[in-house]
C-alpha cells in the first residue's frame, strides 16, 4: 500500500513560537487497512492528539528516538500533532525526557486545553494550539539556551559542540551536563540526529552523497545505516513508502 493512500498535512507555526515549535501537522489513512511504516530519527518531540481505537480521546507524548522503530498507522483515524523543538521540553512540556528515548507517555488529556472537538478541523486545531501556547509561554528564558538551541537549529547539527558553546557563552561541559538530564543524550548525538536529518531531502532526490558535513562517504554511509537501519541507496528508493518521513517530504 502506498503513501498515496495517506493524507498529510503541516502547518509551520506563527514567528512567536518558532523557538518552541517546529510544525503542525496531521495524518490519516484513508485505505481500506492498517499501514506498517518505519519511522527514522529526526529530532523531533511529538505530542500526538487522536481516537484511541474505543473512541476514547487521548493525548501522548513521543520523546527522542537515536534508531528506526516500527509503526502502524490504522485506517480512519486522523492524528494531529505537535512537533516541539528541545527548547519546549524545559518551558512547556510537562513531563521530562530523560527517560523517554525510543518511547513515550501518555499526557493529561486537557493539555492545552484542547479536547476531541479540535480535532473536527485542522486548520482550527492548529489556530487553537497556537494561541494556547502563546499564553503558556514564559516570561524569562535563558538567553545562552535561546542562542544554543538556534544555532544547532539553523546549522542542521553541522556546527561542533566548542562552537555552539563559544557562541552561547556556556561552557561544553555545562551544555553536556544540561543536554543528558534534561534530554538523555549528549550535545553531540543530537547534532548527529539532526544532521542526519538534514540529509532526508537530498537522499529523496536521489543524491547518495554527502553533503551535511560527513567526513567522507564512507561516514555518510555508517550514519544512515545507523539511523535508518538501512544504506543510503535503500533509504532512498523507500520501497512502499515504508519510511514515514521520507514519504512526507514535498517533492522538489
């Protein structure tokens, strides 16, 4: 079954949130059965907001994923989702992340005071969220973690861990401390993450070389392998559209 049987949607959010919040976006399978799909690192926490498959409303919480996991995408039941950016998990998620690598929790069901009427309609979901957060957000940020987090942002993890530090005016070690409490891995196999990421665009237009700061291909090669469970060539052709975000991404 293809990814032509599944609609997809993503919403960037207003400039005030930029910092906290990657996207919105939605999913759902329109075929006639469930869809087995990969899914591969890419950085991102997700609160998802959907049906439980008894009707049931239900909010939940995926934390950093470091490999490809198996998932199921049923038939006939639109998710909306939220992805936050590392900022988010200290000012506005409520749980921590520590401990959820590869995994996830369930959140209270009024997180953010939305409920399953918001998710009748997208385009509202995303209005509702979006000015929920806006009055969740604090008054009083760390200046040196707005700056940390906007570089490893804007250079897709390509910049060294002295650099980002040099530039927050926050010592490696403290960062280091900071990033494996608060998200359960280190400065630098974030930065791997999200470089790897960065690669998803060029790999789907079939360019099998690197071009995000890998050594060398043989680097490229090792890194793919171990995000995606698979070499790059086969990552690309995503036979069936079995990796979820790969599928997603808009042809350019």
């Amino acid at each position: 079954m293809a990814f032509i049987d599944i609609e997809y949607r993503e919403v960037k959010p207003p400039a005030v949130l930029a910092a906290f919040v990657e996207s919105f976006w939605m999913l759902v399978n329109h075929g006639g059965e469930a869809q087995h799909m990969v899914l591969i690192p890419d950085g991102r926490i997700d609160v998802f907001f959907s049906q439980a498959a008894t009707g049931a409303y239900q909010v939940t919480l995926r934390g950093l994923d470091t490999r490809p996991s198996a998932q199921v995408v049923p038939p006939h039941r639109p998710v909306f989702a939220i992805s936050w950016k590392l900022l988010a998990a200290e000012y506005l998620l409520p749980v921590g992340l520590a401990d959820l690598l590869e995994s996830g929790c369930p959140l209270p069901p009024d997180f953010l005071g939305m409920n399953e009427i918001d998710l009748q309609d997208f385009d509202s979901f995303c209005a509702n969220a979006s000015a929920r957060i806006a009055q969740a957000l604090p008054p009083n940020i760390d200046a040196r973690k707005r700056t940390l987090f906007g570089q490893l942002y804007a250079s897709s993890g390509a910049l060294t861990v002295e650099a980002l530090a040099e530039t927050a005016g926050w010592s490696s070690r403290q960062i280091n401390r900071y990033f494996n409490k608060q998200f359960g891995l280190s400065l630098k196999a974030y930065s791997n993450i999200l470089r790897f990421r960065a690669s998803f665009q060029h790999l789907k237009a079939g360019r099998l070389f690197p071009e995000e700061n890998f050594t060398d291909q043989a680097h490229f090669i090792r890194e793919i392998k171990k995000y995606a469970g698979v070499v790059p060539k086969e990552l690309a052709r995503n036979q069936d559209d079995r990796f979820i975000q790969l599928s997603a991404l808009p042809e350019k």
